[in-house]
C-alpha cells in the first residue's frame, strides 16, 4: 500500500447561517429559504431538493430584479395573497402596508390602520379581503378594501407570568372558514373565530415560544415550531369514531433540530423545517408517500450542494469559499516522514496567502482554483471573476481577466486538469467551455433537465463527465463535441433504482491519476468508484469509509 501524507486542515472556519425564513410553491415545487446572513437559497424539490443559489429575486436569471423600500422601518413579517396580486407587510411602526405585484415592480398600493406596536405576524384569507396580523398581546383582523380593524382578540399569558411580561405573537394562519391559529411566545396554539373574536381552544406545547406555523393545502393538517427544537403536529379530524363534529387534535412530535424552529413549510408529503441549528430538515409523512421510495427517506441539509474548498495540488495550496470573501492558503510542510499513523512535527506553519472580498453585497454562489494555483474565478448571482495568481517568492498578486459576455453567472465552475479551459454551469443545466490564455469560448454542451451537481475534466483535457442531481452520469467529448460512445451505453443501459434512489446529491467528482478509467464521486455520506471500463457503479458503505478514504465493493448498481 502506499504512503501518503495526510494535512488536517483546522483554518476553516465556514459556519452555515441559521434558517429564518421559507416560502414553499407548489406549483413549480420550489422551496425558498431566507438565512439570517441575508442569503437566499433555492431548492428544487422536483429535482431531488436540489439546492440552486439565487431580494424580488428573479428566478430566470437568479439575481436581484427590482428593490421596494417599506417606509416603515425595519420589516419583521411579509405575506402574499393566495391570487399572488397583493403583498402585506408588517413594520416596525405598527403598519401593514399594501403592494401591488406587477409584471415589472412592486407598486406601494395603501396603509392599514396603524397599531401601537410592532406588526410580528400576517397571513391573508384565501379570498384576499381580509388580514390577520399578530402583534403585542393580540390579533387583529382588517378589512383590506377599507383598510380597518373589525375585530380585536386579546392572547393570554402564560399561567403564572408576570403581568408586565408581553406576549408575542410569533405567527398566525388565517383559514378559509374564518378560523384563526396563532402560535405565540407564551408557548402555546391557540384556535380562534375571528368572526365572533372569541376563543375556541388553547394547546400548550412547551414553556418556551412557538416560533413557526404552516398548514396544508386541503387545511387538515398544522405545523407547530417551538423554541425547543421539536415540530409538532395538528389534524383537523373527529376526536372520537361517533362524533362527527371535527376539531383541531395534536397527533405527533416531531424531534428534528437541537434550537429554535424559526421557518416551517407544510408540503403535501413532508414537513419542512428549519431554524438556528441551520439545519433545513425534510421529514416525510410515512402514510402519504410509498413505503422505500425516496419520497419516503428523511433528508436533513446542513452544507451548501456546492465544493466549497479547491485544491491546487502542483502549487500546495488550498482556496476556501465563504459567502462574502475567498481565502487562499499555502499548507504547511513537515519535517522529513515517520512511521504509519504517527504525527509528523512541522516544519513550516500553514499561511493565508490571500483574503479576496466580494464587489457589492452579492453572495458568493460558486468558486473553483485551477490545479496549477495560477487561476481563481468565482461567480456570485449577477457575475463571473476570473484572476490570474503569480507567486513571487513570499509575495502574491493576482490580475483581473476578461471573460467573454456570454458568461454572466454560474452555478458550478470548474478547471481542467491542465489549467488551460474553465468549466461553467448554470442552473438551467447548459455548460459553457472557455479556453484560458486569451479566454475564449470553446462550446456549449447540450441541456438537461436536471442540475449538474458536480464536474470533472479528463487528466489529458479531452472528455467531461457531469453528474446531475438526478444521479444521472454523463461523458462529453469536448474534441468531438458530443456525448462518448460509453455515456450513450450507460444511458441506454441504465443506472441501477439504488443509485437513482439516493437523496443526497453528487458534490464533487475526480478522476483517478493511477487510472483515467476510474472516476472518483463523492457526497455528504459517502465516496464512489465508477469504472468505465465495466460500466459499472461501486459505492462503499458507510460503515468501510471510517478507515479508508476509498473502498470499491464488487456490487455492480446496473
């Protein structure tokens, strides 16, 4: 077996913000997750909860279309109409305005009658006229077309707290029979009339707050966040088989992160959930999806489906991506070699080499460093960057390049092996090809529908194989400029349903060096061997991985 050195890199310090927001489409099956850093992620659900990096934010371009100021000081709550005409904002002075949704702007329509406190919470009936909106120690209702309050009900406070301690309410849904659920900081459900203002039933959950509601489409099911961390469920259903009248029961607890739940999404086939631990949690409702399918496996994503560390192994340094700069550093260096598993004393500490800050306040979506440490590009949602890296001696200095108009922005991006071409995708599944030197574009390789989730380039710089978030494998000539004779048989044999079936997405892909045939995949849970020369998938087990970086198992995936 040969001996290798092995860094343990402790310098970085990449932490995923937490979870404060999400909207969920049903129509285009798209999950939208606001993060307390400000970032904006995207998941396509119909895609394999694929991640695709996007404030309106324009998903064809996935960048910033139009900025609407409130003029109410800072905003706390934001709701749309089921029409998806009108928005409603609740602001810091006690107001809830009204914006118009046009084809090409937000257009400021009216103010509500203003309340003494700030606005927490707002949801608007299905038939868009009216609005609930939670605030200090109560729920108002307005009449949208007249811009009043008609009805005032008062929260109670937690048994045994102190008079002067408010309550807040946290979150509210407005249902299409006029009922009313809040779920507030004194930990409690509460089920309301809002018709008559009055009080229909209280669910204590927990002595701390409930943070988040959601309710299915059909409303026969409600979603509960406490600052626990767990996530419980409502049915809208007969408490006893001889009663039929319905009322809203608790029926399960759902225990999926270890702090608050800030963001909830009632899905037709899952609860979605997410919150300070930043993890984003998918858990399934085992009676409405299909025993063993992928529908029915909990999914829980904590790192962004992108590479978020380049390895440039002829220069010895490794480029770090965070949301707003990029970091590169030179590893350290060892004194001499010693026995297996023994640490090895250093001769030379690790150095940053470079702190590069992004323009504007776009996030980074993607970065990549060529493997010979001369090239750096990066894309954030409304640009690409590429430099070019000199090192002199202990010094660095990087050069701006000019990339050719057709590459605005970029999903995944990607060197060759030689660092004479970047790779570039985009999350409508199209590549582009750039010949470095003079940059100039090379190809476009054909669409797909599903996202590519990882790319690696061909040692002598002549194929490309892609990896969507379908599980799909492809291999493209960039000589040829078609898809490979083995890419066209694996596609015509296909891939085995327990590779298809996995959840999690391909993250990174690499070719061996010891054999061009073999290519190397891996993900959050594991590392993969596809063998060309078999047409065959290898996957290791969980358990094997814990002592070795790679193992090939002989169980063939077609």
């Amino acid at each position: 077996m040969a001996e290798f050195k092995v860094h343990r890199v402790r310098f970085f310090d990449y932490m995923p913000s937490g979870v404060r927001a999400m909207a969920y489409n049903v129509h285009t099956e798209r999950l939208a997750v606001g993060r307390a850093d400000g970032t904006v992620e995207l998941f396509n659900f119909s895609d394999h909860c694929f991640q695709e990096k996007i404030v309106e934010y324009d998903l064809e371009n996935l960048r910033t279309k139009y900025t609407v100021e409130a003029y109410g000081g800072p905003v706390w709550t934001i709701s749309s109409n089921s029409q998806g005409t009108h928005l409603a904002v609740g602001c810091e002075d006690g107001t809830v305005k009204i914006f118009e949704l046009l084809e090409d702007t937000i257009q400021f329509q009216k103010n509500l009658d203003r309340l003494k406190n700030r606005i927490f919470s707002l949801s608007w009936h299905p038939s868009g006229a009216q609005i609930a909106a939670g605030t200090m120690d109560m729920i108002r209702v307005f009449n949208v077309n007249s811009g009043h309050p008609t009805q005032r009900m008062l929260v109670d406070r937690a048994a045994g707290a102190s008079k002067k301690k408010e309550v807040v309410v946290w979150s509210v849904i407005f249902l299409s029979d006029n009922t009313i659920i809040s779920g507030d900081s004194a930990g409690k459900v509460q089920v309301w009339d809002s018709q008559m203002g009055t009080l229909i039933r209280t669910h204590l959950l927990t002595k701390w707050d409930v943070m988040a509601l959601s309710v299915s489409q059909d409303e026969s099911s409600l979603l509960a966040g406490t600052s626990e961390g767990t996530v419980v469920q409502f049915q809208f259903i007969s408490p006893k088989l001889d009663q039929p009248a319905k009322e809203w029961v608790r029926t399960r607890t759902l225990r999926s992160h270890q702090h608050d739940v800030r963001a909830l999404v009632h899905t037709e086939t899952a609860a979605v959930s997410g919150g300070d631990d930043t993890q984003l949690v998918v858990r399934p409702f085992m009676e409405k999806v299909a025993h063993g399918s992928k529908e029915s496996t909990a999914c829980t994503i904590t790192f962004p489906h992108r590479r978020l560390v380049s390895c440039a192994k002829k220069a010895n340094v490794l480029l770090f991506q965070f949301p707003e700069r990029l970091e590169l550093w030179r590893l350290g260096e060892s004194k001499g070699n010693g026995r297996p598993g023994e640490e090895l004393s250093v001769k030379r500490k690790p150095e940053a080499l470079l702190h590069l800050k992004r323009k504007g306040d776009d996030h980074m979506c993607c970065s990549a460093l060529s493997p010979c440490g001369g090239w750096l590009a990066y894309s954030s949602v409304s640009t690409v960057r590429l430099f070019q890296v000199q090192y002199e001696g202990d010094s660095i200095s990087i050069t701006k390049v000019k990339l050719p108009k057709v590459l605005r922005w970029a999903t995944q991006l990607c060197f060759s092996a030689d660092s004479s071409r970047l790779f570039a995708s985009f999350s409508q599944s199209a590549v582009l090809v750039f010949a470095l030197g003079p940059s100039e574009y090379h190809c476009t390789l054909p669409v797909y529908s599903s996202c590519p989730s990882a790319m690696a380039i061909h040692p002598a710089g002549s194929h490309l194989v892609l990896v969507h978030a379908d599980q799909q494998i492809f291999e493209y000539s960039l000589v040829q400029k078609e898809y490979t004779e083995w890419s066209r048989a694996l596609q015509k044999k296909g891939l085995h349903s327990s590779w298809l079936d996995r959840a999690a997405p391909i993250t990174h892909a690499s070719f061996s060096a010891a054999n061009p045939d073999h290519i190397v995949l891996h993900d959050e849970h594991m590392f993969c061997l596809v063998d060309k020369s078999l047409v065959r998938v290898c996957s290791a087990p969980r358990s094997l991985l814990r002592g070795a970086c790679l193992t090939v198992c002989l169980k063939s995936l077609i």
